[in-house]
C-alpha cells in the first residue's frame, strides 16, 4: 500500500500549485510551493499533511469565502485539477465557510461547494468541520445528498457522517446521539452503487459500538424490506456484533445456538511460541443433525498485557451453512510478529474458539520472549473500514 508521501507529497503539492497558478495566475502561491518541501512534510502523517497545505492555501488565498470559491470553481473547470491535492483544498473550503459573520449564506454554500469537489475526491473530513460547527443544517442539508445523481455525493452523506471515520476527527454530538444519522442511512441502504451501500454497512457499524441495540433495529427494519442486496450489507453492518456474540445481531443472521454441534479444537501444533513466530492450531465443527446449519466461526486470541491480565482479540475464521452430516475443518496459523499496533509480552498466551457467540476450547500456550526485531510500519495510504 502507498504510504503517506506518496499520496500527498511534493508532486501533489507541485500540482495543485500548478492548478492554482492557472486559476488565478495573480497570486503567487508561494507558500503553497513551501508546503510541498521535504522539510515541511517530514515526519507528518496523511491528515496533518492536508492540514499544513490547507493553512498554505489560506495563506496564499483569497480571505474573503465568496472570492475563494469563485477561485475554486474556476479551478473545476480544470480536468487536471482531481485526485489527492483536492483533500486540503476541501479543508480550506471548510474552514472559511464555518468562521463567523454572514454565516448562514457562506455555510450552505461551502457545503454545496464540498459536494462540487467530492467527486474529484472525497470531502468527508472537511465534512467535520461543518458538523461540528452547526450539526442540524449541516445534517439538513446531508440529508438532500441521499439523492443526488452522482454516487460519490450519496457516500459523502453516509460516509462523512460516520461517528467513527477512520482518519477524521470525532463529533461529540454523533457519538453521542448516534441515532441522528439514521434517517440518512434508511435513505441509501437500497442504493443502486455498491459503492454508497459499503459506506452504509461500515456506518451502521460504528453505530453498533456506541448502540448495539440501536444497530440490530436498524438492521432488522432494513431486512424486512429489503433488496437483493440487503443481506450482504447487514452481514457487513452486523461483523463487530457478531464477534461480540451478540445475541440480537446472531440470531437476525440466523446463527442459533450451535446445540447439537460436534466442535473440536482448537488443536495446538504445541504450547509455545516465541516473539516473531506464529503458531498454528486446528478446528473441526461437525453437524450430525438432520436438518442445515448455519454457523459462524470464530477464534479468540488471549493476549497478554503488561500488567499480566489478559486482552481478548476476535479473528474472523469461516461463515458456512453445514449440512446434514457435513463437517468443516481448518487450519489457521496466528503470527506474533512485532508490529507498531500491537506489542507482544512475554508469559502465558490462549487461544479458543467461539461458534455462534458460544466459546469452546479454551487451551493455553506460552510466548517466550527472543530478539525483538523492528516493527512492522503501517501504511498510512486508506483508512480500515
């Protein structure tokens, strides 16, 4: 995956400079120029990156919204004016279009203008900006982009309201009122772009970690009257809860109580591993029945922490409807590698599984502790849904 730096660099700053010099060739933007130096960028991740180039762009700019709009819609107009140098450009939008003094105007405008730059690339950050500073006309006016023509202004509604948008800043008022953004998501869970439909999954479950209950309603109005397409969506919408075991999310996926299972393992390859290694474990689930079964299959690792206590992490393994007499087997092989998200302690490790919300098979293991090799960078080009 890209990293920083080559996503917004100095060849996106060289040409969003360029942009600009065409639009409005009277400035100079010299401090845009500035922004794209190695010496400015060193050391910053993706959004405090679009942040140091929107106060260049601020800068270099008109001060006053209305001319800078005027200024951004001619460099629309542009083809070449798309891609990442658009993201502290939309923030720049933001940022003048929320400061006080005729207020009311300048808003709906920035957000109209946000929807203008979306296609080009997604304004969900620079939504923040509009939602923190006044959350029902910003919400007003989201709630018309449900239907709009172009699919990448109907994401924008669903994704740039998510009360967890990886990447963005928090807005107290959505996480805590998440039923808020409701209405927008029963606008878009029928959309015809797949696109706009993954957005709403991934929304619905951030909603189910502030309001499992709240989630698993939603989804449930959605599954009676649903498309085609709705049932892969609340699967998506209910993936959390269901590592969770939740009950209400298990049993609207139709994952009952796995009685009557054969469910073996997990199967240790041996009871210990040391840092850097991986170790591998087997499963097996057996339905002995008459009838189908639906099942999801699960695996918890049991980490250490510093303080000796141990830290559940749930790994997704399978999703299957076993038959009459049918039996699953796998083999899975878990890494304690050193990565930047996660440090490994030394000390006593488990492992179990978890069918249909249910743990079975709990078995311990040690990590022995070795070298410590240097961790794994994580790329910061796309944020995890």
């Amino acid at each position: 995956m890209p990293f920083a730096d080559e996503l917004i660099g100095a060849a996106t700053v060289a040409g969003l400079a360029k942009r600009l010099s065409v639009a409005a060739p009277d400035r100079s933007w010299s401090a845009v120029r500035k922004s794209g130096s190695a010496k400015t960028l060193a050391g910053l991740g993706l959004s405090e990156r679009a942040r140091a180039i929107r106060d260049a762009l601020l800068s270099d700019g008109p001060t006053d919204y209305w001319q800078f709009e005027a200024l951004i819609r001619t460099a629309l107009t542009d083809p070449a004016f798309t891609g990442w140098m658009i993201w502290p450009v939309s923030e720049a939008v933001a940022t003048l279009a929320t400061q006080p003094g005729d207020r009311p105007e300048r808003f709906e405008a920035g957000l109209e203008l946000l929807s203008a730059l979306t296609p080009e690339l997604t304004g969900e950050f620079a939504l923040r900006t509009f939602l923190i500073a006044d959350l029902g006309r910003t919400l007003t006016a989201v709630k018309g982009w449900t239907a709009h023509p172009n699919e990448h202004v109907r994401r924008l509604a669903s994704e740039g309201t998510r009360p967890r948008l990886p990447w963005a800043r928090r807005v107290p008022e959505l996480t805590s009122a998440p039923q808020k953004t409701i209405p927008i998501l029963d606008r878009l869970y029928r959309d015809d772009s797949e696109y706009v439909r993954r957005s709403v999954a991934n929304h619905l479950n951030d909603l189910s970690r502030a309001d499992p209950e709240l989630a698993v309603r939603t989804a449930a109005r959605w599954s009676r009257k649903p498309d085609a397409n709705t049932p892969r969506l609340v699967r998506h919408a209910m993936r959390t809860l269901i590592k969770q075991a939740d009950p209400g999310a298990l049993a609207l996926l139709g994952f009952e109580a796995p009685a009557g299972l054969l469910i073996e393992g997990p199967s240790l390859e041996r009871l210990e591993v040391s840092t850097g290694g991986a170790i591998t474990f087997a499963v097996a689930v057996t339905n002995p029945g008459a009838v189908p079964v639906r099942v999801a299959i699960d695996y918890v690792v049991h980490y250490q922490k510093s303080n000796g206590s141990l830290a559940p992490k749930v790994f997704k393994l399978a999703t299957r409807t076993l038959g009459p007499g049918e039996r699953f087997e796998a083999v899975r092989r878990q890494s304690f590698a050193p990565i930047t998200t996660r440090r490994h302690y030394p000390g006593e490790h488990a492992i179990e599984l978890q069918v249909n919300g249910v743990a079975y098979g709990r078995t311990r293991f040690a990590l022995e502790a070795t070298m410590q090799s240097a961790a794994r960078p994580v790329s910061g080009s796309s944020p995890p849904e």
